[in-house]
C-alpha cells in the first residue's frame, strides 16, 4: 500500500481508496455532519438529511480523514462533543468561535483543519490546511461541487444544473431558511 501526505506529526496516511474501504459509523458521520452545521451555520437536518442519496457527510468525512489523519480528526470531534454538552448550552456560533479561534491571530492546526472544512462545505474543494504543505487543493467529486452550500447561500444553482423547475426565475427567490441556512439562534449570522 502506498502512502499520501504526512500529517503534522510525521505519520503517513494512507491513501483515500484504503480508508474508503472501512465505512465510518453513522453515529460518527453525525457527529461531523452537527460539527459541519455549526462551522458553517446551516440546520443539522440540511447538512445532513434523513433521505440523504448523495451522503456529502461520509464523503466529506472520509475525505478529511485521508487528508489529516484518522487522529486528528477524531481529535476534533471530541473537542466538539464537549463544548456541544457543556452546560449551560452553547449555541451553534459560539461553538464555531471557538472551535475556528476567531479571537487569535495564529489559530492552531485543529482551527486550520476547521476552516478546510467550512471552505469544503462552501466550495466542494478541499483547501488544505497551512499545516498540510504537501496537501493539494482540490475538487473532492462533481456532487460536491453541484451541491455546496455556496449554491444555497446565494440562492442560486452551478451553471448547467438545476434542481428547480422551468420558469422558477420568474419567481422571488425563497427565504434563506428554505436553503436550510440557520437564521435563528446562532449561526448563518
């Protein structure tokens, strides 16, 4: 088996075709997928829907994991499994906050890893991480690209694909919410 990139710790990562082969847990395919939602402020239930043909969460999952490690990924998962219980509750943007350490000016490499995952989410691209510096930029599969969030933010669809019906443009466009951006309590502000 051949080796990609090295993560920060000088360990090899397999290859995305290796850790493809062992599916994720759903219970942890969740978890990314509410992490996901409270990085990029839309509703968990977009994010990751409960007929989901396409599964963007498990792509995007595996991904990460083939491009930073099995390690750190989990590693930041945990973290947001426990500000996510904390009590009292902190609300999606507060957990964003700190997990992105928007008050500092040289975040860490779990912060690095969480802003490729907001711009992954956004784009469909993977950006690597400044720690990566053998990572390259690219587009993870033309699902992801036709389905990023950027789309629904703008409230529009990629050029050549469409999921409206003919004439939908004669119409106002739908509230940012029926996008399943999160509008309330935090997040998507």
């Amino acid at each position: 088996m051949t080796t990609s990139p090295s993560t920060p710790g000088g360990a090899s990562v397999p290859p995305p075709e290796a850790i493809a082969s062992i599916p994720p847990s759903e219970s942890v395919v969740q978890n990314f997928a509410n992490l996901s939602a409270a990085l990029t402020g839309f509703q968990p239930s977009f994010i990751r829907p409960f007929l989901d043909p396409v599964n963007l969460s498990g792509t995007f999952y595996v991904f990460a994991v083939s491009q930073v490690g099995q390690t750190m990924m989990d590693t930041l998962l945990s973290a947001f499994s426990a500000l996510s219980n904390q009590t009292p509750p902190l609300s999606p943007q507060a957990i964003a906050d700190t997990l992105l350490e928007v008050s500092s000016a040289t975040p860490s490499n779990q912060a690095q890893l969480c802003q490729s995952i907001v711009a992954m989410w956004y784009l469909g691209s993977w950006y690597p991480p400044q720690f990566q510096t053998n990572g390259l930029q690219q587009v993870i599969s033309s699902q992801a690209y036709t389905k990023s969030l950027a789309w629904n933010l703008a409230q529009a669809h990629p050029m050549g694909f469409s999921a409206f019906t003919f004439g939908y443009w004669s119409q106002p466009p739908a509230s940012l919410e029926t996008f399943g951006v999160n509008t309330g309590n935090g997040g998507g502000q």
